[in-house]
DNA sequence: TGCAATTTTGTAAGCGCTTACATCGGAGGA
DNA sequence: TCCTCCGATGTAAGCGCTTACAAAATTGCA
C-alpha cells in the first residue's frame, strides 16, 4: 500500500458556497492561526493570549466575518434560540409578554422564535414542530391548551417549556401567571358588594382557551355562594371585541326591566368598553342603570365615561418571569418543576 | 509508508449528542438504504421509487425523526428563515404587520425571526447582526430610519431585503407602503374644506422616525399652500400616547380664545382619542368647539363620542404585499428594485 | 539552572445533512 | 442477443464550526 500515484485525483468537488461572506476558516488564515484558536478568541477568551486575541479580532474585522450560526449549532450541540408560542400578537396582551421575554433573553444570547397559534391546537403543535428543527433549546407557551402530542413531542427532545399567563401547581408543567378563577371571582364580589343581585356576563370564546374557562367557573361560583342567580340566557359568548361588547349591551338593555341585569362582568375590558360606549349612545347612566367591570386595564379603560372598574396584571412582567424560569430550567435541566404565582390588581373605578 | 499498525487507534472522540432524537442516517439504517435516499424520499420524492418512498417514510416516523435543520443549512447553504425588524411589537399596527407576512410567508415553507428595534437604528443593527448569524435569507424592516452600517452589512451578505409601511421610489430599496405625506395632505384639506384656519398639530416623537416626519411635511405643506398659519407653539410633540394627546388639549384649549387653534391634526388615532377624552371630561362639543382628526382607524375610533375622522391603511395587507415582494426577492435576486404604492383610505366622521 | 506544572496553540474528527458523481440493473431498440 | 440509455440507488465529500486530545511554549519553584 504504498504511495503510487496521487492518491486524491483532482476530482474538484463541489463549490456551493459562491463568493460568499468569510468563514472562520478565513479569519484563522489571515490571522496565521488554527482554526480552534480563533473560535476560542471569541468563545473562551480567556484561554487565548491577549495578542493574539487582539490579532484574531483584527482579523475578523477586517473580514466583516459573521459567525454561522447552523455550523456552531452542528458543532456545539447549542444553537441559542428560544421558542415563543402565543395565540395572537394581535392582542397587546401577549405583545407585552413577548416584550418582556425578550428582554429576559437578549441580555443572555437567546434570539426568539416566534410563533402564533391563533388559539388553534394544531397549528401551534406545527409551530413547534418547525421550532424543533430549527433547534429551540426551549419553548414558552401561553396557556396550557394544547394537544399531548406537543407535549409529547417536547419530552421526547428533551426540551424544556413553561406556560406562562396561567398558574396551576396542579399542572406537571412549571407556570408563570395567575388564577383566573381567583381574581373573577373578587371582581364578582366587588358588584355584590355594591349590592347587585342581577347578573349578567358578557365574554370572549371559551373553547380552546382554559383561562376564559377559568375566569367564568370563578365568576360562577362567586355568584352560587351568594345566592345570587344566573340565568343562562344572560351569558353571552362571542368574539372579544368592542363589536359583540357593543351588541351584547344593547341586547341586555332591551330586556324587560324585570328581568334586565343590574351588574355586568366582562370577560376583558375591550367587550366592556364597547359596552360602555354602547350605553353613551343610548343614553343609559353608568353605574345608575347597571354596572360593569373589565379586565386587564388597558391604557384607555381609565378615560372612559365613567372609568372602568377593571384589574390588570403585569403582562410585561409575566414574560420576564418566564425568560428567568426558562432560563433557570436551562441551567439545570433536572430541577423540579416550578410555580410562579402573579398578583393581578383590582382597580376600583366609578363603573360599578 | 505501508500501512503497518492499525493506523486510527481506537482514540474513541466525543459522544457529544446525548441519545437526544433520531438523526437521518438512523431512518437511513433503520430503512436499509444509504442517507443519500432518505434525503431525496423528503427534499425531492419524484426521484425516489414509491416502494422505497413509503418504506423510508414509515421509519422515519417510526423513529419520530424531525430533521435537523442545521444540517441542513450548512449542508445546503439554504436556511429557510426569514427575518423582520418592527419598531416595537407593543403597536397594533406592526403587530397586523407581522401577521400578515407570516401569513404569507409560511405556506412557502419560511419561518420567520422576529426583532423590536425600538425606534433604536443600534438596536435594529444588532438584531440584524444577529439575524445574519443565523442565516435568514431575507430580513423585512419597517421604514427606513436604519444606520448605513445596516445596509451595508446586507449587501456584503447578499441578503436581500424590503422597506415596508412607506413607499418611495426614490429609494435605492423595494417598498411597500404608502405616502405619509400625501395622507395627511388630505386630511389637512378635509379641515380647510370645513373652514378651519387656526390650527394645531399634536403629535408622537419624530426623531428616528421618518415616517412622523413626511406626516407632519404634508400638513405643513399644505397648510402653507392654503396660507393658513400654523405657530410654532402650536405644535405639541410627545409621545405617541393617550396621555399626551389628553394632556396636549388641556394645553391647547387653555389658551386665551383668540389664539385657541379651531382645528387639531394628530400623528395617530391614539393622540386623538387621548384629546376627544379630554374635551369630554372639559365640557367641550366636538366639533363645535374644535375640529380633530387622526390616522390608523383603530377599532375604537368609531365608537368614541363623536366618532373620530381619520384615515386608514391595511396594515395586514402591507405585511401580505411585503412578503410576496420578499419572494419575488428570493426568486429572481437579480431583478430591479420593485416599489408598490398602497392607498390608505380617508374615514370621514363627525369629528370634523 | 532544571524540571514539573501550567498555559497557549495546534491537529483533526465529527456534528447531520445535501449533492456531485459512480454504479447498477432493467427496458427498449437494432 | 447485445448494447445503449435511463431511472433508482449508493458513495463519500464537505458545509463551518467546536472540542478532545496532543504538542509546544511559558512559567514557577527548588
């Protein structure tokens, strides 16, 4: 076996990659170092002499060189994105909580991959799907309304999540939110503290989004305590917009006054604003003809006519406590699963 | 050189991957056929046989195989990831953006990174910077209020990029938008036409941003072309909130009658509705005693007391034209810089 | 001054995939 | 029957990086 002729014929292998950007390959090249030394320069730093530290960050300078990502991510087993999977980012809601998500990852190197599940099971297990094979080390989640499957499938990586805007210790999924139920629940006993007795409600879909459930289970309940009755046909469910809030209020109002509500829980403040401005127009006085209340006190909730009783949580702060949980679980990926429980806050205003 | 020991010792490398998820030569041996196969069964299943086809497909399923999508891009320079910088998701209108060109983008197979830039040209460089590392093929920036660097880092990457949310085709890059400037120019005429002659402008920050500065040149302009004055102390900037909008009437209508502007042109609805709140809590008749219009239509404009004059553009549909542009990008790298004008669409109401 | 301990740098394998090229086995034409 | 052609499959290189291990250079200390 020994060496007759060339032993590598000049077979002239592909050349894919046209005149593209710098690899590091180039930099060492031009720094007249192995290609380890220049990917410790900007790895581990302090395991590379200060010349030639300096000599290799001229080096990558002057080559405008960008580190490629999918090679580091072949290599290292890490690839630096987060995954983030919300119903909409038509809701500012969720917009916030991106927000602070974000800024609890940046600091740390994470990009975020973003995905928006429309309240849809299916499509967000297709989220998560494309999520995995980008690599995502982890994923936060809204809510836990989601098929096993993507549970499932998230166990089978190895990759972690949390759930954020929801808090259930009973749920074998570490949370970051707060109890739906708990805070319906005061906001249902500030109308029967005001001394109403006829309820009705007006609230966004409920299918494929446990918290709406939640909300009204604790609305319900509050009112079973009380004695106070609910009659069925004065739960009305439809889209959260100022749209249905609007209609559902006319709809109330036209009711026999025998019958008509006296207090009106919204399931967000967008269907009670629209209520409330469904009320100027005919002319009805809040709270003398009825009351209402919200949730989420969003900015325009505080000019109303009259300002709307409402509660909020800090959703800013829900994403930001997820990226610290996240981060948290990927530090120790054996940790036992956490629970985060956020206080909303009632605010009192002249609408009940 | 004969070969005379076992020449590679059994130095036993790294194991690095854990037993982490299924790699594509497990489906290849589990299927008993080379990688090459399994490769082509997914990328290009026309040139694979039907028999071999379903045999490769059912082990790759049996394994739970989700491919991995570094190997990929390094092996085929191709990342099928797309990138777009939004000011700040905390605005309905980028958000209605962004759905939109994942609405477009995703049946083509592209997922997409998303970057807040804050208003901040740095902190979209960075973004960007970082959107590069991970190969996006194309990057979708709102406006055009970016450092040079930024383009500059774009061009020596060949990526191919889209300006949306303005149009100008004096602009050496693709966009897809509309003319601020020509936008607010009508709705400065409304108020001509209604016979207003003392105006006030309240608007959002105006430094990086551009799109701000063409909104307030069309009113200038216009006004100057009516010969109307507009005192410089009449001009109220802040920011984009209903606070300032609500806080710049108090101001504005505090001043003694002779001077007091008949007319208020704000940047966006929520400048308005922030003011038209005000004058409701002041005891004022709009539009008696003022005139005020405002821009984007948000869903509540109509709803407020009275409704609020205003212009929109879809938004959505710019995401949607934005993202078809970026294909067409994609498609033809080659073909000249593309613009496309959309039209907002005036909403006349009884503000004015 | 000499040698071990420590730091700094180099060598080269391999991450999971795609793809140029080689090979193999019919089908079809002469 | 032989040969050509073509479709189906295999072979193996290499994408840009990290990192285990080896080698070299430097330091510390007796």
């Amino acid at each position: 076996m020994a060496a007759t002729d060339d032993p590598n014929p000049p077979k002239r292998r592909r050349r894919r990659t046209g005149q593209s950007s710098a690899s590091l390959g180039q930099v060492a090249e031009l720094a007249g170092v192995s290609t380890a030394t220049v990917s410790r320069a900007f790895n581990n730093p302090d395991r590379v002499s200060e010349a030639m530290r300096s000599r290799i960050f001229k080096a990558a300078e002057q080559l405008n060189w960008v580190p490629n990502a999918a090679g580091r991510a072949l290599a290292s087993a890490r690839t630096r994105i987060l995954g983030a999977v919300i119903p909409t980012l038509d809701n500012e809601i969720f917009a916030r909580q991106v927000l602070g998500l974000q800024d609890g990852l940046s600091p740390h190197g994470y990009t975020l991959f973003l995905g928006c599940s429309r309240y849809c099971g299916e499509a967000a297990l297709t989220e998560v799907r494309a999520m995995l094979e980008h690599g995502v080390e982890g994923i936060m989640l809204v809510g836990r309304d989601y098929p096993d499957t993507l549970f499932r499938l998230l166990r089978a990586h190895r990759t972690p999540h949390v759930l954020s805007y929801i808090y259930d210790p009973g749920l074998d999924h570490p949370t970051v939110g707060f109890r739906h139920d708990e805070i319906f629940a005061q906001l249902t006993r500030a109308h029967l503290e005001a001394g109403h007795r006829r309820f009705a409600l007006i609230f966004q879909n409920v299918e494929g989004n446990s918290r709406v459930a939640d909300r009204l289970r604790g609305v319900r309940e509050t009112l079973a305590e009380a004695a106070a009755p609910l009659p069925e046909d004065q739960v009305l469910i439809g889209e959260g917009t100022l749209q249905f809030g609007a209609d559902s209020l006319r709809r109330l109002m036209s009711l026999p006054e025998a019958v008509r509500p006296s207090a009106i829980i919204c399931g967000n403040d967008t269907l009670a604003i629209g209520a409330l401005s469904m009320a100027q127009r005919m002319g009805l006085q809040v709270p003398k003809d009825f009351a209402i209340s919200g949730f989420d006190n969003t900015a325009i909730s505080e000019m109303t006519a009259p300002p709307l009783y409402t509660a909020e949580i800090d959703n800013y702060l829900v994403g930001r406590e997820a990226a610290e949980m996240m981060l948290r679980r990927l530090k120790n990926r054996k940790a036992p699963v956490e629970h985060l429980e956020l206080q909303p806050r009632l605010i009192a205003r002249a609408s009940i």
